[in-house]
C-alpha cells in the first residue's frame, strides 16, 4: 500500500443503502445491520473490498483506462475484476475458519443456480455480460425492459467462472491452482500496474497450465462464450454435491405473481423456455384459469400446481392486453440446484476427495515455503 495500511471506513447505520466500494488504499463500507446481528454480512463485503485493493485497484483491465469520469469505460473483463473478487472473497473467509464447508457450500449455491439455470447464458457470454456495465451498475430504467431474461451479474458470473476454472485446475492439473494464476496476473499486471487485455488473461493461463491449448479452449468456450463446465462432477472431486431442490416437483416456472383483488398477475417477464413462457403468458398477464380451476389467490396457483408432476399439460386462461385467452401448459421439473457437501447430503466421501477439499478450503497461512 502507498502509505503502508490499508483503512476500513465502515458506517453501520438504520439509514445507511448496504454498499461497498473500493479504493487504493482504503475501501468505504456502509450497511443498515450494525455488528451484532450482521457481522457475517458485514465482513463479507470487508473480504471482498479488501481483495479489490490487489484485483483491480493495481491489477487493472486496461479497458478501464484511462479514467474518465465523464463518460462510460466499458470493460469485457469484469467478470475478472468483480466475479473473481467475489469468490475470493468468500473463498478467503473460508479459509479463515469462519465459515464451515456447507455454510460455505451454502454460499455458491445461489450463483451457481442464477449461472447454470440462467436464461441470459442463451444471449450472452461472462465477457458479454460485463460489457454491460454502463447499463446495469446504478443505472436505472425508466421503460419496462427484459434484463430477467438477458442478463447475469457479472459479479455472479465471474465468480461461478472462477469456482468452475479452480476446480478443472485443480483435477486436471497436478500442482496448478487458481491461486497460481492469480500470483502469475499479480506479478505480471498488479506489481507493475500494466494494464492487462482480455488476450494477457488468457495468454497467462497457457503459462502457468504449461498448456495455450487448453487455456484457449476454455476462453473459448467458458468466458467468451456461453458454455458452463461439468460443475456436478467438478464439485464431486471435492466431496460436494451440486442437487436439485425439488426433484420430482411440478414447476411453472421462475416468473413472481402478485395476487389483490382476487387476480394472479405474472408481474415480472416470463423466463425463455420455461412453461409459463411456452404457455405464452408475459407480464401483466392474469391468470383466470388453470385445469380448470379459477385462480383467485397465490395460493390457487400453488394448489393446482401441488396436484400435477412434470410433464402433465392443463389448460390454461389468461387475459392478455384485455384479451382472454386460452392456452395449454405443460408442468415441467423444477431445475433450480443447491450445493452440500456430500456427507451432509447422505453420500460417502472418498479420502481423496476430502484430501482435495482440504487443500482448496484451507487455510494458507503458516503453510511452510507459501509463496508470497
């Protein structure tokens, strides 16, 4: 640090906006709980400032510079920049003995879900997504728009990318981590503050693999396109499970409902795919009927839904721009996952797979010959 310490100015208030932002050497942090009931929020923003005082306050994308604060820097590798940040972040407290493995598990579950279940993986890639800055980050829409179906956070989708690169690093390299790719970008790009492109990432993950093709290969198809990696068998060489939350359980799909007046209205975008979709029923549409039944209350939809299994088609009323319309919908399994160890979740662990964890959750300090 330029002065030698790094200073935490943190503001834990009634009528504080929950909020972190980093700077060189110091990062301000604001929330409404105070301490005693939500410390464990609170120091997950701290871990996740404090790493961004080496990812991105002196390791920076170059499409960042240089800085101006009248326009938009629009910058392709914020998957790196914030995404990567967010897992360390987690990862770092982890480390730390503050949270367990299934807390921490607990912890990836809603990004990997929001990643591998996410429509928005249809449209765009993590680069993609973080070329979108300028639209999403405290910007704010005055017209109705479609970002449930076409967006994911790249601060999401950058950390699922790094669980998902520590993991294939780990498994398919003998002593390569993330972490190592990580010191490789500090000493090329945070010690010397050159800024990196999205081609020095990619290039620096041939280096330290020892292998340009399999770094290219999985830029190729993971960040700059819109694949997703095996997590389920990923997460399986380290003892966790990657499950559904409601196997067997029929689904209409991911949309939010408001129920007044004795009207069910879908009032957020229905998601690409999913059977309210197929149904053809979009925002602020009102669900009169569904197999027969009239709905009335959120309660109605979830009654008739109880009833059915995946795969059972009904028919479905709705109005439609003051259009009453009659549709089939087919009930389909609801894919939204969860991540456990597997031990909590009733499956034996191989030794090897615990011996795996261990090396990727412990923590490095003390560690004889640690780099630093």
């Amino acid at each position: 640090f330029d002065f030698g310490t790094y200073t935490f100015l943190s503001d834990y208030l009634p009528w504080a906006s929950g909020d972190g932002m980093e700077h060189r050497n110091s990062s301000v942090l604001s929330d409404t709980q105070p301490l005693s009931t939500g410390m464990m929020d609170n120091f997950s923003t701290v871990a996740h400032e404090f790493f961004h005082s080496w990812n991105v306050e002196r390791m920076r994308p170059k499409a960042l510079e240089p800085f101006d604060f009248s326009q938009a820097n629009m910058s392709g590798e914020l998957w790196l920049a914030e995404g990567f940040t967010s897992y360390y972040g987690e990862l770092t407290i982890r480390r730390a003995g503050f949270l367990t493995d299934d807390e921490f598990a607990g912890s990836l579950s809603g990004e990997v879900n929001a990643v591998v279940n996410g429509t928005g993986r249809r449209y765009y890639s993590a680069v993609d997504m973080s070329r979108q800055a300028p639209f999403v980050d405290a910007a704010q829409s005055i017209d109705p728009q479609n970002r449930l179906n076409t967006f994911i956070s790249y601060y999401t989708f950058g950390e699922v990318v790094a669980l998902g690169l520590d993991l294939t690093l780990r498994s398919r390299f003998s002593a390569v981590t993330l972490d190592d790719f990580m010191r490789a970008m500090w000493r090329k790009f945070g010690k010397t503050e050159k800024p990196y492109t999205l081609s020095d990432v990619r290039l620096t993950l041939g280096e330290v693999t020892h292998d340009q093709g399999f770094a290219d290969d999985y830029f190729n198809r993971y960040i700059s396109g819109r694949e997703v990696p095996d997590y389920q068998a990923l997460l399986g060489t380290v003892g966790f499970l990657l499950r559904k939350t409601r196997p067997g359980a029929a689904w209409l799909g991911d949309g939010t409902f408001s129920a007044a007046g004795g009207r069910v209205t879908l009032s957020t975008s229905a998601r690409v795919g999913q059977p309210i979709y197929l149904a053809g029923l979009e925002r602020g549409d009102v669900i009169t009927t569904l197999d027969g039944r009239s709905i009335m209350t959120s309660f109605d939809l979830d009654s008739v839904t109880a009833k059915h299994q995946p795969g059972d088609a009904v028919e479905i009323t709705f109005q439609s721009r003051g259009t009453q319309v009659t549709s089939r919908l087919i009930f389909a399994e609801n894919p939204r996952v969860e991540l456990v160890t597997a031990e909590s979740g009733g499956t034996a662990v191989t030794p090897g797979a615990l011996e795996a964890r261990r090396r990727w959750l412990a923590s490095k300090a003390g560690a004889a010959g640690a780099p630093r």
